[in-house]
C-alpha cells in the first residue's frame, strides 16, 4: 500500500513538473537580429580566475589572469561578462559562463538560453462586409506564427477595446459608432502598428418575411397561376350554363304568353248557336227526301202535328236564347165543299 501511494505521489510529481516545463519559455533572453546585447554574469575579483564561455557546449573564450588562450579580451568586461555584437540568428542557443578557482575547484557558474528573432514587419489592415451584418477585419503579417496581435477601436480619439487575435469581427452597429481601426503584432524585441482603416460597410435592407429558394417561388407562381386558370374556366363554364338555361325559360315564358293572348282573342261560339245554324243551313228531311207530290198533299193538321216536336224539343233544351223561328210550311188549302 505505500509503494502504490509513492508509486502515485511519483507520477503526480511528474506530471507537475512536465506542465510547468511545458508553461516555461524556453527562452530566457531575447535579441533583435543586428543588436548588441550583454550577457549577465558578474563576478567580483576575476584578476587570478580562470574564466570560461561556451556557445552550446563550444568554448568561445578562456583566459586566466589577463592571458586570453581564446576569443578577444575586448569582449568580456571586468566582471567577466560577455559582448555579443551584431547578433544573428545562428548566435542563438544556451550561454555559460564557469568561473575556476586557482585551486581547480569551481567558483561561480551561469548558463541562459538565448532566442534571436528578427523584427516584425508593418501589418496591412483589410476588412470585409459580410451579409451577417458584420464587418471582418484581417491583420495581415507574414510570419505570423509567434507573434501577438493587438487591436485598438476608437471613438472621439478614444481606445475602446483592444483584442489578442489576428482576426477581429465587429457589427455594423459597432462600426457605425467606431470610427476607425489599428492592428498591431509584436515579438519579444519589436513591434508594428498598420495604417488606421476606416470601413465603408453598409447596413443590408431588412430581409424578407418569406425566405423561399427561387425554384420554390417559381413553384407556387406556377400552381397558383394554373389554379387560378382553372377556376375561370369553371366559371366561364358556369355563367354560359346559366345564360342558356335562363334564355330557354324566357322563350317558354313567351311562348306561354303568346298562346294565352291569342286564347283571348278567339271568339267564344254556343253550340245552341252551332247547332241552330245547322240546324237552319242543313236541308230537312222533308225538303230533301220526299217528293213534292206528298208534301202537297198533307193536310194542315198534320203538318201542325209534325211542327210540334220540333218546338218541344226546342223548348226542352234549357232555358237558352231562342232561335230564330224556321218558317211553316203549309199544304194546300182544302176546297170546301
């Protein structure tokens, strides 16, 4: 159980140490490319001292006692420091100095790692509209791995806010209350400002209340027009049917009223009036079939007695207007004797 705990503890420790390395710059002094720069290493009382540098474990001085076996005295100061002058990239790398009693025992040490880094050069400040109502800006810099960036808004010559990013998206709000616009990127040794920008964006119009693809809209354009071509032809349709059914009825209203007009104009005729006439147009029976002679010969009575039913029946048929009385045919008189 305790060799697991100090197992555990071990591995903790580890990862503690691993992080913080990790978190450490690798670099402990930093240098622009063409400068001078002095190594920090003092050491009082250097006159019988060995004195040694070394460049990545390589000897670049020695000297002991004013005696210089390697490199040039001028470069290192009284106190045993080192001049490095018109510093280029490949002077970067870990630095130590070892100070050596004259008893060969070591009195002083220092080691430094060192970073060269060349100068950044100015950023070029573009922005873009964006339809999201926005504006991007872009601090462009070749190389920019390594670098910081920074942004500075202003308003009224104001500093509003400043941003750590190589790009910047701000809204046109925002825009319309900043003015301008500066970026910036710097190293451990230098830094550059761009040009101030001034964006021109405009605010979109207000979008539209159906956000439809065109297809779509053609779409619906088309169905709509073919429904609405269809309910004319249905309509059309209809009115011609009501236009016929309500023309044929006005013909039979007309053909009503015609045939009830001339029912009024035509006379009303009795069929006494029919039968009378008939009766006066129509030769009888007497006239026709028998021969004169007999009817010469009938006496008066009976030609009173065959009168008679015909009055009767004259009579009988109701009490309707007379009809013009038929003249009597009489026999000839009897000669008296």
């Amino acid at each position: 159980m305790a060799c697991l705990a100090a197992t555990l503890g071990l591995v903790i420790f580890s990862g503690i140490m691993d992080l913080s390395a990790a978190n450490k710059d690798p670099c402990d002094l930093y240098a622009l490319v063409g400068q001078n720069l002095t190594l920090p290493f003092v050491f009082e009382g250097l006159g019988l001292h060995e004195l040694r540098w070394t460049h990545n474990t390589k000897i670049i001085f020695h000297g002991q006692q004013g005696r210089v076996s390697h490199g040039k005295a001028e470069d290192i100061s009284k106190t045993g420091s080192l001049f490095l002058k018109n510093l280029q990239l490949s002077r970067a790398g870990i630095y130590q100095a070892d100070v050596v009693n004259p008893n060969r025992t070591l009195a002083k040490t220092w080691n430094g790692s060192l970073c060269v880094l060349d100068k950044v050069a100015k950023p070029q400040l573009t922005y873009i509209c964006v339809k999201t109502s926005a504006v991007i800006l872009n601090c462009n810099v070749a190389n920019p791995q390594g670098l910081t960036f920074s942004w500075t808004l202003f308003m009224d010559d104001k500093t509003l806010i400043s941003e750590t990013k190589q790009t910047l998206s701000i809204s046109l709000a925002q825009q319309k209350v900043v003015r301008s616009f500066t970026c910036s990127v710097a190293n451990k040794v230098s830094k550059e400002k761009s040009d101030t920008v001034r964006p021109t964006c405009e605010s979109p119009p207000p979008p539209p209340l159906f956000c439809l693809k065109s297809q779509t809209v053609l779409a619906v354009l088309a169905g709509g027009a073919g429904l609405i071509l269809l309910l004319l032809v249905i309509i059309i349709t209809l009115c011609c049917r009501y236009r016929r059914i309500k023309t044929q009825m006005r013909r039979r209203d007309q053909e009503g009223l015609r045939m009830l007009s001339l029912n009024k104009l035509e006379p009303k005729i009795s069929p006494v009036y029919e039968t009378m006439h008939q009766t006066e147009d129509a030769p009888t029976m007497s006239q026709t079939s028998l021969p004169k002679d007999c009817c010469e010969n009938v006496t008066q009575p009976e030609a009173q007695t065959e009168n008679k039913p015909a009055q009767l029946s004259a009579d009988a048929e109701g009490q309707k207007p007379s009809p013009v009385p038929k003249p009597r045919t009489k026999g000839p008189k009897t000669p008296n004797i």
